[in-house]
C-alpha cells in the first residue's frame, strides 16, 4: 500500500492524537467557495487555501500527496499543498456530482451513485454493479469502506470487481450523524462534521465506531479530514499559522 503511514495512539483528546510536527488536513465549503486548511498536530491553522467556484468533498492521501474530489467538477485533483494548486487527475464529465475517493494504490475508485475506477494517470477502467448514495470512500488494504448519508459506515469486498459485495457485519455507524468524508490511515478511519452555520468536529475513530481523537474544525461546513504527513516534503520554507479571518461572525 502506497500511503505514508505514521503509528497513531488512541487516547482520546481534544487536541488529538498526532505527534508534534504531524500535519492533518481538512475541507470546508461555504456556497460555491471552498478551503483545504492544513493543520498541525494540535488542530491549529498553519495555513488554508481557498478555491472560488469548487466545493471540495472527499480526500485521499497516497505516497505523502493529497488528493481531493470537487463535486461540483466533477474531478480529482492533487493538491500542492504549499502553494495550494490543483492538478486534475480524474475528470469526467459523464458525472453529475462526486462525492468520495479513494485509491488501492492501482486504481482512484469515485462515487455518485455508481462506482467507477480510474488508473492514477486518469484513465477510464470500468463501473461497478453498485447503486448506493455515498458521501466518502475508504480503502483499507483489503476492502473498500463507503459512509452514506443514512449514517452507515458499510464495507465492500471487490476483489471480484466489477462484482461489489457487500460485507454486511462489518457495517456500523459513524460518530456522528453529521460525518461527511472516510479515510483510512492504516489503523483508524478519519471524518469530519457538516454542521450548517457552526463548527463541528474532526474525529479520528475505530471501526465500530469509537472515537479515539477529535479535534475542532476550523471552519464550517466540513466534508472531510485526513492524516498524517511529514511536512519536509511537503514545505519548503518554515511554515507559519496562516490568517484565520472569519467567513462569517460565526467561525473562522
């Protein structure tokens, strides 16, 4: 598996379970305008990107790269996460809406209702015999993980692909109703709080569904959060919190 995978502990805690220097990052929209914030450890700003006319949903993180989905798009970009630019990986204008992704390290899987795969490169593959609302998507070394808004975290073996079979005792529910988003750290599935007009909360949780961190989202509305990553190669320069002003009176 290709994703950069750090040990986390599970000790639960407002300010969360990463070690010091270990970055996390998160996406929140308001109408058709949309932040990826990068976190530290301790849940604080370092910096945020924001992007007019996108509203970015589910990430994925592969090899220390972020990915994220804009549902709006719809497409998959890479994210520079030091300048903040979008580099488009998977477009397909077939797409009304996408609202997940996630990788085995071979393939991007995306969501609106069914459920297609993708090469890195972007390449069309192939859709799935599947037919469910999906609001993120997971992998976890084996099987594909999708939440959807009827707040059910449900687990799909597709090893027989492009036959999906679900694994109905391995279902359960998230946090909370509000979770928006699923990524896999190789340990923990990670999710973030849609909370209208407030902020909400970034939960790092079991399967089964017990939190083991949380920590206060920077902005409303959220739609999901992912972590850890080494910032060496990531950032050039000696990163700074970033500016924190309001999008509204209500949370900045």
């Amino acid at each position: 598996m290709l994703r950069h995978l750090i040990a986390l502990s599970a000790v639960l805690c407002s300010a969360g379970s990463l070690v010091a220097g270990e970055l996390m990052v998160y996406t929140a929209s308001q109408g058709l305008l949309s932040r990826l914030y990068v976190l530290d450890g301790d849940g604080s700003v370092v910096r945020y990107h924001e992007y007019e006319n996108y509203i970015l949903a589910d990430l994925e993180v592969l090899d220390n790269q972020v990915y994220v989905v804009d549902w709006v798009a719809p497409a998959v970009f890479r994210v520079d996460l030091e300048s903040g630019e979008l580099f488009q990986t998977v477009v397909d204008l077939s797409w009304l809406y996408l609202y997940g992704v996630a990788s085995d390290g071979t393939y991007f899987y995306v969501d609106e209702w069914d459920l297609s795969r993708y090469t890195l490169d972007g390449d069309y593959d192939s859709t799935a015999s599947f037919d469910e609302d999906v609001m993120g998507l997971a992998w976890d070394g084996a099987y594909l993980w999708t939440l959807n808004p009827a707040n059910q975290v449900r687990c799909w073996d597709i090893s027989a692909w492009p036959t999906v079979t679900e694994i109905a005792g391995n279902a359960f529910a998230p946090p909370t109703p509000e979770c928006r988003g699923l990524w896999f750290d190789g340990q923990h599935f990670w999710t973030a709080e849609s909370l209208d007009g407030s902020l909400g909360w970034i939960y790092e949780f079991e399967q089964g569904g017990t939190v083991v961190a949380q920590w206060r989202e920077p902005a409303f509305r959220g739609f999901a959060a992912a972590g850890v990553f080494d910032p060496e190669p990531i950032f050039s320069d000696n990163f700074e919190s970033g500016d924190t002003s309001a999008w509204s009176a209500v949370a900045p």
